[in-house]
C-alpha cells in the first residue's frame, strides 16, 4: 500500500516540453493546470497524502517527477536522467526525498536512469533499457538494489520512451501490457491485459491502493480493468499526452 505521493506542479514553459508527437500541438497550459489538479484529487481518493511542489519553469518537463527518483520502501533513489534538459531536475526533489528517507543513494554519471524506466513489483525492479537509461546506469541501480536485498530485472527497449510507457503492474499479477512487451519472455508468468493499439496510451494506468487510475478517453482499457475485477478513476491527461506524459509520469508513490 502507498502512503505518500509528491508532484510538481506544471509550470508555463511545459509548452517547450520533450514531444516525439509534435502533431498533437502544444499543452493548454490552464488546463494543464486543471488536469493536474483533478489528478491530485485522484491520488487523494485513493487515501495517500500528497506532497505538492512549486512550478519551476527553468526545467519544462519537470512535473513528471516519476523520472527523477525512485523510492522504495527501504531506500530512495535519485536517478540521473538522460535527456540533457531534464538532467538538472534532480537538485529539485531532493529536499522533498529527504523527509520521508534517511538511506538516499544516488545514479551518478556515465549512467543515466529515468524513473519512468522503472516498474516495481513487489521486491523485484524491471529496468528498462531506453534511449534514457543506459547499461552503466542499470548497472549502478542493480548494485543499489542487490544492496537492499532487492532484484534488478533489464528490459531491453526498441520503441518506446520509457518502460512504463508500454508495460505497467497494477498488483494481484496483473500486467497491462502492449506493443513490443507483449511477447517478452521475462513478462509471460504474468496474467495479461492485452492493451490494443488504438489505445497504446492507456498502458500507463497506476495501482493506487487497490484502485486503478485510467486516462480518460480509453474505453477498451477502462473496460478491460474493470473486468479484472478493480474499482477505477479515470483523469483527463490530453495535455500531458502531447509532450509524452501519461499518469504514471506526473507523481512518486511509496
Ligand atoms: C520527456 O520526454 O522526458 C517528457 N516530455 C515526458 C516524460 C514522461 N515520463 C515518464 O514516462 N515517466
């Protein structure tokens, strides 16, 4: 069970956000706001507080603080994110990290890693290997991990951004999975839920508590968790979407 969740919230340059999908046009920043707002009520639903961070607009894509850290339930970890224009981000949630961790242990350079590389189920972390999260750092994150007594799983990606945003555990195992992850050996002992592509976005859904948070606008998906059997909210994220966001992006749980 999660009790905590910190954000950021969106700040005005989000419009200059990274986007491998410049077609879908720029985030409304105002509604970004709104979305962002409605997310934080989502994430209250489901009983966690939730640490909220100022806007901070030298970094645009910084209110996907999934990216910078990943926090366990015996350690935090600051990641070393490799796209250079977000490699600065880290700086800004440490002080958040440091009131609920005393064991912080860093990704330092050669390696990258991007949170949204990261997919935790239970005490094993699958990895995944992107254009943002190199072996160097897979290798330093393994070493953190096996310290702990946790284990470090790679994923090789071919792809997709990140890990997560193809493949995601919402506990009871249950993976959603779609595209390239759907055959992946390291996966099948795993139940399926089968995204299509029509709706390859809506692979990013969060376990919140025993809910499940859907983008809105998704229904096969919608559908398909709720047949497995999970109560659900559905967040409006159409603006994060066009600069690659999705829901598991826009939060740290633990
Ligand atoms: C980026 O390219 O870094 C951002 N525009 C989107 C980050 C999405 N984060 C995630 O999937 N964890």
């Amino acid at each position: 069970m999660f009790q905590h969740t910190i954000v950021r919230t969106p700040c005005k340059n989000v419009l200059e956000g990274i986007t491998s999908a410049p077609e879908l046009g720029k985030p409304d920043y105002e509604k970004a706001l709104q979305q962002h707002a409605c997310y934080i009520e989502a994430l209250k639903q489901c009983g966690v507080d939730v640490t909220v961070l100022p806007a901070n607009d030298e970094y645009p894509d910084s209110c996907f603080v999934e990216d910078v850290a990943v926090l366990t339930r015996k350690c935090a970890i600051i990641t070393n994110p490799g796209a250079p224009s977000r490699n600065g981000e880290t700086a800004g949630i440490i002080d958040a990290v440091k009131k609920f961790y005393t064991d912080i242990e860093y990704i330092r350079n050669p390696g990258t890693l991007e949170g949204g590389d990261v997919m935790m189920v239970g005490d094993t972390f699958y990895v995944g290997r992107s254009a943002r999260t190199n072996a160097e750092g897979i290798r330093q994150f393994g070493e953190i991990l096996n310290k702990y007594g946790f284990e470090c799983v790679e994923v090789p990606l071919e792809k997709v951004l990140h890990l997560k945003t193809g493949v995601n555990y919402i506990e009871n195992n249950n993976l959603l999975v779609s595209g390239e992850f759907i055959e992946k050996e390291c996966f099948q002992k795993f139940n399926h839920i089968v995204i299509p592509e029509s709706e390859a976005y809506a692979a990013n859904c969060i376990w919140m508590n025993g809910t499940v948070i859907v983008p809105e606008g998704f229904p096969t998906v919608l559908k398909a968790v709720q047949d497995a059997g999970y109560p659900t909210i559905t967040v409006d994220t159409s603006e994060f979407r066009k600069i690659d966001g999705g829901l598991s992006c826009l939060s740290l749980r633990f």
